[in-house]
C-alpha cells in the first residue's frame, strides 16, 4: 500500500536534497513528469503526482545555480 510519505523512517526529501548531486535530482523531478503525464492520459484527468516533491527540487536547484553565478570566475593565474 502506498503512503503519502515515502520517506517516514529517514530524514525529511527538503533535507535529502541538499545532499544529493544534481543528476539525481534531475532524474527524480524527470521521472515524476513522465509517470504524472502517462497516469493523466490514461486517466484522462489533469493531476499533480507530488507538486511538493517537485517544488523542493526545483527550489534546491535554483539555489544551487544562484550560488554558482555569485561566485567569482576563477581567475587565470
């Protein structure tokens, strides 16, 4: 049987994302798109598969990227 939180016996996913690499988040956020879309056509209803999942990661990589462009260009010396 499924539950609402997969996760109940580890740390919080907002948590989980900070340490995970970007490969793997993208591949996560990937794979929850591709089922959200093949179980809306098959049901034919729009649904969201884990809208709270997905703004994590999306959250966590826009961090990422915002502290990568702040950073200064390594200089070559």
């Amino acid at each position: 049987m499924g539950s609402c939180i997969p996760f109940a016996d580890e740390q919080p996913f907002a948590e989980r994302v900070k340490t995970m690499a970007e490969d793997e988040l993208l591949e996560i956020w990937e794979e929850t798109q591709q089922l959200e879309g093949m179980l809306c056509n098959a049901l034919h209803a729009d649904l969201a598969l884990a809208p709270d999942y997905e703004k994590v990661i999306v959250e966590e990589l826009f961090l990422r990227s915002s502290l990568r462009m702040r950073q200064p260009a390594p200089t070559g010396k």
